[in-house]
C-alpha cells in the first residue's frame, strides 16, 4: 500500500453551519504540469465549490501510485480491487462526492496517462458479476446521482471530444452524469495559458458554485 497523502482536501462550513451537511466536490487532475491551464480551471471550479459552501478534495493522478487494471473481473474480490494503493482513496472519495470535475489535456486525441490509470481502475465501481439465472451483468455499487463535468486544453487544431466520450463513460460508471465540458484551445505554448482568459476562469468558479448549489440528481 501506498504511504503517500493523496487528497488535498479544503473544507468550509456550509451555509446551514454544520460539518454534517457539506457537499463535497471531487477533482481529479490528469495534467503533469503544475500551473498547467487544466490545474487553472480545475483550481477555478473548487474555488467557486468553496464560495458556494462546499468542500473539496483534489486529486493530482501524476502524484499518485496506481497500478494499471488487470481486467480481472468478474468478482475477483468484495472490495473495489484486488490492488490497495492510492486508488482506495479515490474510490471513497468517490463514493462520498456530491459532484465530480475531471480535468486533462488531451494527448493523442485522449486522456493523459495518468488521468487513465485513474478512470481504468474505477471499472469496479460498476463491476461486472454474474447473474443468477447465468451469463453476465454490471451492477453500480451505488446510484448514479451526482453531476459531472470535464475540463481540457489542447491545440485549435485539434479535437477533444474523443477524451470527452471516455471521461463521459468514466463519469457513468462511478456514478455521475456528465453535464458539460469546458475546453481551453489556444495556440500558443505556454503553460497555464488559460490566464489570459479570464472569462473562461469564471465560467470555470461559475461552474463550481452550481455543482454545490444543485441538489444530487434524481435516479
Ligand atoms: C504527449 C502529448 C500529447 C499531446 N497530444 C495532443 C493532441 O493530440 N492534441 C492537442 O491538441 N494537443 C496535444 N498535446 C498538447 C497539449 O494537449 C496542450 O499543450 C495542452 O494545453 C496541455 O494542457 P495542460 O498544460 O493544462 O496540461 C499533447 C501534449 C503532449 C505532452
């Protein structure tokens, strides 16, 4: 098992003034690059989760210990995975968020590596098992209620919505809906370029404080 911290976790009292009601924001940052426009806008959401009285918990996938999937399903064990790393922090972060922010850049159409090994081994959070009359089914470990959205930056060139199409199917197996994507295109090279678009940093707070100020969906 991993000894690393792998959260950054702020809180802030919600409106009603008690710890039990806080609604807690999961992010999770597939970018390596500290600074990077994806850390910028994912910054910018949990700062507007905090603003509305939510809490927040921050993953930085580059920073974590994660053994990629082994596809050992069905039922290889009761827990979530056969592994104990980083990633049983995840997944109780998970089983706790109110809403989800997914941020990568995009590399090679997709997700960055990091971010994948991430949404890889959350397959067993909808794990496949057997049915009882025989043959195979998914079952979620629990209801598909909160609200997802995905941040990116890449090129104007280029295209995102191959990663949008994974980190939508991500979101539906831990238990979220996607609702929107914010994509920073720029054609310079600079890291954490996104500044000169203050527009886009709001939308990114504005984004935040609704994620908190929703209620969970209904299923
Ligand atoms: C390995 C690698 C692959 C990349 N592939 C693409 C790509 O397919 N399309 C694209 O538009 N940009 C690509 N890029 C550029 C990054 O997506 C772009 O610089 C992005 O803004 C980085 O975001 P970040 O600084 O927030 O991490 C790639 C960069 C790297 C390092």
């Amino acid at each position: 098992m991993s000894g690393g911290v792998v959260a950054k976790e702020h809180e802030s009292v919600s409106r009603k003034g008690s710890s039990t009601t806080r609604r807690i924001l999961v992010t999770l940052n597939g970018s390596p690059v500290v600074g990077s426009s994806v850390a910028r806008l994912l910054a910018a959401i949990g700062a507007g989760a905090l603003e509305a009285g939510g809490a927040l918990s921050s993953f930085e996938c580059n920073t974590l210990t994660v053994k990629p999937c082994q596809a050992c399903g069905p039922e290889p064990t009761t827990g979530f995975c056969i592994f104990h790393d980083d990633m049983d922090a995840i997944y109780a972060a998970l089983q706790g968020a109110h809403a989800i922010a997914v941020g990568s850049p995009i590399y090679f159409d997709g997700v960055s590596a990091q971010l994948k090994l991430v949404m890889d081994r959350c397959n067993c959070i909808t794990p496949l098992v057997r049915l009882e009359g025989g043959g195979y089914g998914f079952r979620p470990l629990w209801a598909r209620t909160r609200r997802g959205v995905f941040v990116t930056a890449l090129s104007t060139k280029h295209r995102y919505d191959l990663a949008e199409r994974s980190v939508r199917g991500f979101l539906k197996w831990v238990g979220a809906r996607w609702e929107e994507t914010l994509a920073w295109q720029h054609d310079d090279e600079e890291p954490g370029s996104v500044v000169t678009r203050p527009d886009l940093i709001e939308r990114a707070r504005a984004i935040g404080r609704r994620l908190i100020e929703s209620d969970l969906l209904s299923v």
